[in-house]
C-alpha cells in the first residue's frame, strides 16, 4: 500500500494488488500487515523512487482498468543506495527500514518516475517506469517468451495495453445494443450478457450479467 498525505485532507492509505484473482486498486483506512522479512525488488525500488516524493498527476486512459501515479522526488547521487534486483536484503534489513521520513537534499537532481498500476484479472501488473519511459522494475517480469508484444522487464520500454475496440456504453442506443447481443447469440451460441461485454467498454462480465 502507499500512504500520501495532503493538507486539509489527511493521510490516506491507497492498496494496489497484482494478486490473480484479487487484483484491485482502492483505498483502504489502515495499512494492510506484511511480512516484514520479505522485501521485493520492486518494493526496495519504490523506497528509492517513491517514498516521500510528490505525487504530480494521476491518469487514467478512459474505461480503462490502468492508473499511473506521476511521482517526483530529490534524489542525491552522492547517497551511497544499492537497490539491484540480485542484492541480498536480509544482510543490511535494518538500515532500509531504520528511517521511513527521508529528509529531502533541495540542491538533489529531481527525479520523475512513474507507477503503473494495470488491474486486468490474471495478466494484472505494478510497473514502476522511469521518465525515459523505460521500465525500471515490475510485480511480475514478462518476457518475450510470454508476450512479443509487451516485454515487462528491466531497461525495457515500457509498452501500455492495447486500447480495446469496443463502444462508450455513454453513448450508444438501444439498435447497437441489439446488434452486440444478437452478434454474439449467432456467432458463438454465447449468453446476452456477453454481448454486451464483448461490444462495449468498461462492462465486466458481472455488471453484464
């Protein structure tokens, strides 16, 4: 979870899971428990990249289930910070944590990432991306063995989701809602409701139902 806060407004705890079949993104009103000896590579990135930064901009591409939290923060090149994929936390654990209010260097560079949170069912995904555009670090790694068409790993650009080629539920009318669920009663033999989820953006297959 990423705790931010906002004067006026007060703290706020916002959960983003990558988990299969529970993968969401909402706020919460306390920070979920953790195992505090397990460490990813992404959280150990976030550290560096995220924590006591400023959140800049938050985007989402219309009826899509993506959020990306546009995050700057003063990063001292000087600051001695090893957060590489292969190094083992476990022998330096109470240095990461010993300090959770940075103090921020003014005369650092500033450095702008972004956090991708992409929560689409099994294929869901956490990609923090560096202001290059490339991908710094993800919750799960995709090779071109799984997918040519969007590499998720490292050093890599990082490619979005295709947009879907479907209807703004918003704007329709009751003939192409008839023809959407006539289309897929022909074609496949396949229930009403998914008509509407194969014809139509942002409809899940519960709120067709």
């Amino acid at each position: 979870s990423l705790a931010s806060y906002r004067a006026g407004m007060g703290r706020t705890q916002l959960l983003l899971s990558a988990h299969p079949p529970n993968a969401r993104l909402h706020r919460v009103g306390s920070a979920p428990s953790r195992d505090p000896a397990q460490h990813s590579p992404l959280l150990l990135l976030l550290r560096k990249y995220v924590r006591g930064g400023t959140i800049t901009n938050v985007s989402q591409p219309r009826w899509e289930r993506v959020l990306t939290l546009s995050i700057a923060k003063r990063i001292s090149s000087h600051k001695h910070q090893e957060y590489r994929s292969e190094w083992d936390f476990r022998h330096t654990q109470g240095s990461q944590d010993q300090d959770e209010s940075e103090v921020e260097d003014i005369s650092a560079p500033l450095v702008k990432v972004e956090l991708v949170a992409e929560i689409m069912g099994k294929v869901s995904n956490i990609i923090l991306v560096a202001e290059d555009g490339t991908v710094i670090e993800s919750v799960k790694r995709v090779p071109s063995s799984i997918n040519r068409y969007r590499v998720t790993l490292p050093h890599h650009p990082y490619v979005a989701p295709p947009p879907q080629a479907k209807r703004d539920p918003l704007h329709t009318s009751i003939n192409f809602m008839a023809m959407e669920i006539q289309k897929a009663t022909e074609v496949a033999s396949a229930p009403a409701w998914k008509g509407l989820v194969g014809g139509y953006a942002a409809i899940s297959p519960t709120l067709a139902r």
